[in-house]
C-alpha cells in the first residue's frame, strides 16, 4: 500500500523559505515519478513540479525560478524547495507518485502553507 507522508509546511513571511518533505513507503522508489500539486479554496489542486527517477524536472511556469524539486532515492523521499514565498503561494501542498507506466497519481495528505505577514 503506498503512503506519502508530507511534512515542512507552515507560516512564513513573504519572501521567506520554506522546505517541503514527502517520505514515501509501500513503493519501489526508484520506479515512481514524484511530485508536488497545490490547491487553493475553490479551486482544482494544480501541478507544481515533478522529478523522474533520473532526475529529470519539470515545474509549474509560477514557480520555475523559485522552487527546487530533489529526491533522495536512498531515503525514498522527495523534497520541495520553496524560496521568495509569495502569498499567491499559500495553499494545501500535496505530494504525489506516479509510476512511470502509468498516469495513475497517489496522493499525500497534504500539508499547510501560508504566506502572511
């Protein structure tokens, strides 16, 4: 059974840094694309950023220069790196493994951040 457990979320000032952790079990890690989806009141959990198990990125054009996706196939977790917060970035973070034959997504239970001062 696969379980994502999130963590790092919080309250931070805007322009403060953040760092998000996903520590997977019930998977075979190094099989799985990990990523990271957001999602605001009323509105669809969006994409943030996503790495393949070589290390291949991709990130939301809001966050490109700003949030670092990284995983640690030894740990089995992955990370998101979030710097110069804005309030825009406030919302519910969920990690998510996909494995790569597939686009069936597993979810986290997400984790809280706000951006306020």
């Amino acid at each position: 059974q696969v379980q994502l457990v999130e963590s790092g979320g919080g309250l931070v000032q805007p322009g403060g840094s953040l760092r998000l952790s996903c520590a997977a079990s019930g998977i075979t890690f190094t099989r799985y694309i990990m990523g990271w989806f957001r999602q605001t009141p009323g509105n669809q959990r969006e994409f943030v950023a996503s790495i393949t198990p070589t290390g291949r990125r991709d990130y939301v054009e809001a966050v490109k220069d700003r949030f670092t996706i990284s995983r640690d196939n030894a740990k089995s977790t992955v990370y998101l790196q979030m710097r110069s917060l804005q309030a825009e970035d406030t919302a519910i973070y969920y990690c998510t493994a996909r494995i790569t034959t597939t686009n069936s997504l597993n979810w986290g239970q997400g984790t809280q951040v706000t951006v306020s001062v």
